[in-house]
C-alpha cells in the first residue's frame, strides 16, 4: 500500500470512522472503513424564536465515509476487499481464522 494512502487512512478517523485492527494470531492488518449510504442525522441549534434547526452538524461529523471518497480500493493497493453490513468484527474473526488454518495447513505439507 502506498504511504501516502496510508496517511490519509489515518487522518480525521473520529469524522471518517476509520480504523486499523492487527491480529495477534496472523500478524495481518485489516483496515476499517465505514460506508456512509444514507441521510445525514438532523441535529444542530433550536433558534428559540424560529422553532428551526440551524447549523446542520450532523452533515459532516457521520462517523463514516460516502464510497466515491473510499480509500479501501484495490487501485490503492488493498487486496480482498469485502463489503458487509453489521459489526466488522466478526467478519475480521471469520477472515484471520482461515488465514490462520491455511498457515497451519501450509506447514503440515
């Protein structure tokens, strides 16, 4: 992966979701990056004489990504990557675990 990707990867992850789990047991990185698809959340400022929201906040902090601004794409270097709804852990388990078996597998032979 280029370094530069790697950086920006890094960058603002509180905004972007971003993150970076490394298994114990493989060694192998995963690299998480939420896909924001829907509408942004409605919150901001009540102006007391108006009755109507301002400052629109939740349109930047999402805690995700929009996919044309994804950086998990194989052109930037990433290899199997997977789309899934749902908590990435267990899809992260699933992956190491058979990583893990074919490391075992490897040996053996």
């Amino acid at each position: 992966m280029r370094r530069e990707v790697l950086q920006r990867f890094l960058t603002n992850t509180d905004e972007t979701g971003r993150f970076i789990v490394k298994s114990s047991v493989t060694g192998i990185t995963y690299f998480v990056e939420p896909l924001y698809t829907g509408k942004s959340a409605g919150w901001g400022d009540l102006n007391p004489a108006t009755k109507q929201l301002e400052g629109n906040y939740g349109s930047k902090n999402t805690g995700a990504v929009k996919e044309r601004d994804s950086l998990v794409k194989e052109e930037n270097g990433f290899v199997n990557v997977g789309y899934f709804k749902g908590s990435p852990f267990g899809e992260i388990d699933r992956r190491d675990k058979e990583h893990e078996l074919r490391i075992k597998q490897k040996h053996i032979n």
